[in-house]
C-alpha cells in the first residue's frame, strides 16, 4: 500500500492560537477572540498549517487541507484558511460542515480527496519530478540518534538535538541487540512543534531533548520520550464501552474523561470514570 494522499485537519480557532491568542484553559469559558472574526489574529497563526504542508509535501503525496467549520466561524476567516494553504503548496482546501450536515458536509472533501489521489496516480505514470511518488524521511539503516536528528529538524524545524546518559545506553543498547534498524516513532507534545508546549506557530532555534527511548519490538518501533510528555497504561482487558448506558431517565452514565498523549483517553479509565448526566462537551478546537 503506497499513500497518494494525506488530509490535513485544520479549524480557525486553532490557527488563531498559533497566532498568539489567549490560553484555552480546561473549565474555563473560550475568550472571545476564538469566537468572533479576527482576521489578523488568524493570519498570524495560519503559518502552523503552512508548516504542516510543507512536511507532507517532503513524502511525496498529495496534501488536502478540511477546514472544519465551526458555527461561530466567518465566511473571511474560512476564506482566510483556505488562502494561506493553497499558497503552502495544498491541492486543495475545503470546508468540512459534517457535524451540521452529516455526510452530505463531506462531500466536498471526499470528492477532494479522491481528485488529488487521481493526481498523484497520473503523476506517478507520467514519472513527474512534479509528483515524485510516496518516499520516506530517512532509510532504516541510519543511526539512531541520526533518524531522530532528521525528525526533529526536518518536521519540527529545531536548530539541534540533546540526548540524556539514559537515552544514550539504551540507544547503545537496542542497537546491539539488532533493533537499531527499527523506525521512530516520537513522543512529544501536539501542541507545538517544538517540545515546548507553549511554543505557538513555528518557532525557531530551539533544541528537542531526548530524555528517554523505548522499544516496541513487537509493533516494530522505536519511541523517544522528548521535553516532558509522559505516557498512558495500555488498554484494560475489559474495554470501557461495556459500562457505559441510559439509566431509567434516559441518561448517559458511565462515561469517563479522557487525557493522555495525543488526546488518548485509556489511561485515565479507572481513575476519572464518573457518571454523567449529558455526553462531555466537545473539545473547543
């Protein structure tokens, strides 16, 4: 299986973050400025994005961009998003409405979709330098630290890498017993590119430090732990969807509050599960 395509989800109010806006803090009502028109706020943050494509193109497939809408967003500021990502070098950006309008404000998008894995095939036929076809960041038989070094600065953009005495052994480790040809798969904040989380937009000069790295052999990867991200238990035997159900009222109960890196939720089962009266309210974002 060869990727042709690759969506990339991107709303404004995101964006608008990335461009300096106020901290979205859990529990805490949404500033303003997520929920009215701030153009100049948004373009300063649609680098992000503009970043992201670029890292896409770097694979050699075909990046679309679905702005999901949200209700408070403006007709300029969608105009805005998809601007800036056609400029990066997107094959194209579309509104994405399906939450209001089911599938039907999806259609757009999958029709998008569809168009530019027909590019990415005609390309390939016609061996277009254009195209280039599907290629990966860096061969397995780098080093190591060599593979988490072009990670980090051709993804992220940092200036350089640092590796702790423990990432350092258990590098020195995993290669000897013959899991240094393994790829990587980082473990970092998704809040920035950096491993600052509050490091918005596309920050520049820092330094990604590796304080520790972990084989899944078993899955066939390598994964450092940079800056301060922790990890989450694994999944229970028992998944958690058995406990969830309507009481007598017709109300949810047995759900549970989710967390972890990259917004998984398994690890906080046991220790966040409540009964709810009404589903969790959406993710601002």
């Amino acid at each position: 299986m060869t990727p042709q395509c690759a969506v990339l989800v991107a709303t404004v109010r995101a964006l608008k973050s990335h461009g300096g806006g106020p901290a979205v803090e859990p529990g805490k009502p949404l500033d303003a400025a997520y929920t009215r028109e701030n153009l100049d706020l948004l373009r300063a943050g649609v680098c992000n994005m503009q970043h992201h494509i670029r890292n896409v193109l770097k694979f050699g497939v075909q990046p679309v961009v679905a702005v999901n809408r949200f209700a408070t967003d403006s007709d300029a500021e969608i105009a805005v998003v998809r601007e800036a990502a056609l400029a990066a070098g997107a094959v194209a950006a579309v509104e994405a409405n399906h939450w209001a309008a089911g599938g039907a404000g999806a259609v757009d998008l999958a029709r998008a979709v569809m168009d530019a894995c027909a590019l990415a095939r005609s390309q390939a036929d016609a061996g277009s330098s254009g195209g280039g076809g599907f290629r990966f960041l860096y061969p397995l038989d780098l080093p190591v630290q060599a593979k988490i070094g072009r990670i980090a600065a051709e993804i992220y953009g940092a200036a350089a890498v640092t590796f702790s005495p423990e990432a350092e052994a258990k590098i020195a480790t995993y290669t000897a017993l013959g899991f240094g040809g393994l790829p990587i798969c980082m473990a970092k904040t998704h809040l920035s590119l950096s491993t600052d989380a509050a490091a918005k937009g596309v920050p520049t000069g820092f330094t990604v430090h590796v304080r520790d790295i972990r084989a899944s052999v078993g899955a066939g990867f390598l994964y450092p732990l940079c800056g301060a991200i922790m990890t989450v238990p694994g999944l229970p035997l028992r998944a958690g969807f058995y406990d969830v159900d309507l009481d007598d009222d017709g109300k949810i109960i047995g759900m549970f509050w989710g967390g972890g890196v990259g917004g998984g939720g398994a690890g906080h089962q046991a220790a966040r599960r409540v009964a709810m009266g009404s589903v969790p309210a959406p993710s601002p974002f």
